[in-house]
C-alpha cells in the first residue's frame, strides 16, 4: 500500500509539471501577457520604472545565479527509478503531439503502460549505502539533460527579451553557474577527503568537456556552409586554421 501511493504521488508530479508546461504554451500561444513570475514580466517592471539597458548590464556584470546541488543523507531514489520516471515524462509528453495519429498513439499508451509496470516491479529502496563517489555520479546525471541544455537557451532567451523591449544586446554569460556540494562538503561528510574531492572536480570537468565536445562534433556535421557561397570573417578563418583536424 506504501510502495502504491508512493508511486503514484512520482507519477502525479510528473503529470502536475507537464501540464504547467502545457498552460504554459497555451499562453504564448494565445499572446497571453506575461505570467507572474516571469522574466518577460520582470523586464516589463523594469522598464516601467525607466531601468535602461545599461543599469541592466551593470545587474548582470555584478549578479551570480548559482543553483546547486547536493546530496542528502535520506535521498534514498535510485537511478533506475529516476531513469524510468524520464521515459515517462518523455512519453506522456509525446502525447499531445500524437493525438491525430491513431496508430501512434496506441503505441504510446502500451509504452507507457509498460514503463509505469517496469516501475511497479523496480525496488524502491537501495539494500547498500551510496560511496561519495557514487552520489558524485548520480548528480552529474542530471548535467546533461538540464544545465548544460538549459542554461544556452535561458541566456539566449533573456538576451533577446532584453533587446526586444530596450534596443541594446546584453551581455548575460557570466551570470549563471551551476554549484555543487556533492564530493566537497567537507565540514559535513566524514568520508570526503582531498583525493575525493579532486576526483569529483576532474568528474564535473570531464562532464563538461565531453558534452562540448559531443556539441562541436554535431555542429561539424550539420553546419555544411560552404566559403564560396558565404563569407567568414578573418577571426573564424584564424580559428579554423588552428584546428589539427581538416574536414
């Protein structure tokens, strides 16, 4: 009856935050005005109180958004039950698009009939305590899906919102860093020495370099402009040059 409920408060939470992600939609696609909380609304506010693009810049040069994360002693969820509960965000979120296609959409329905089963049958519960560097890993599961993705899109998003409303580009990219406690907390965790937290700043370097680069090889493949058609300025021509790979 514990395990029942349990699951479903996960299932429910996933629904709650796709459906917020649909109202959102529905908004901008109806031209609604900004929500609360926002940061086209914040931008609105601040131009109300005649905040020009300049005292914006002076913000951001000076500002640090720092989300981070950490590792606590009951966080008992296990990665296969995090991996599962993806597959059916990603599922039930295909839904809308599928909704004309009949074919499909049976298919969708058994998938997700089938992960929800899958999730049913996963213990909830680890039999074994994490290492430091097991939680290390399991943190660094979430980079690829959320801050690295994320964090280009929401400096993207901004600068342009900014433009938009006060004529001037912003130069946003040193505001938001992403933090972690995982692997450094040394007043709190007996078990994180030097060689521990040396090994998780060479993970989330590792981390980081391997999604760049993963980056820089898809942008290879697909942006196939060719020199006779467009022109490069000298800066990228100097950067290409530098390159030990020819392509």
């Amino acid at each position: 009856m514990v395990r029942a409920f349990s699951y479903f408060s996960q299932l429910s939470n996933i629904a709650e935050d796709l459906h917020h992600n649909r109202r959102r939609r529905a908004h901008l696609k109806a031209g609604s005005p900004p929500q609360e909380g926002s940061v086209q609304l914040a931008l609105d506010r601040a131009k109300e109180k005649n905040v020009d693009a300049a005292m914006l810049q002076s913000f951001f040069d000076k500002a640090l958004i720092s989300p981070v994360l950490t590792a606590h002693p009951t966080e008992v969820q296990r990665k296969s039950i995090l991996n599962c509960q993806l597959i059916i965000s990603s599922l039930l979120a295909e839904r809308d698009r599928l909704r004309y296609d009949p074919g499909r959409i049976g298919r969708n329905e058994e998938a997700l009939h089938r992960f929800v089963l899958i999730l049913w049958h996963t213990r909830m519960l680890r039999t074994s305590k994490l290492t430091v560097q097991d939680e290390v890993k399991n943190g660094l599961s979430f980079y690829d899906y959320t801050f690295l993705k994320e964090i280009p899109k929401l400096y993207a998003g901004l600068e342009k919102q900014v433009e938009e409303r006060f004529g001037q580009r912003l130069k946003s990219r040193r505001s938001w860093r992403v933090g972690s406690w995982i692997g450094g907390d040394r007043d709190g965790n007996p078990f994180v020495t030097h060689k521990v937290m040396l090994d998780a700043a060479e993970r989330h370097s590792a981390t980081a370099l391997e999604y760049y680069l993963a980056e820089t090889e898809l942008m290879s493949s697909r942006l196939s402009l060719s020199t006779r058609l467009v022109e490069v300025s000298a800066e990228l021509e100097e950067f290409a040059a530098s390159s030990p790979t020819k392509r």
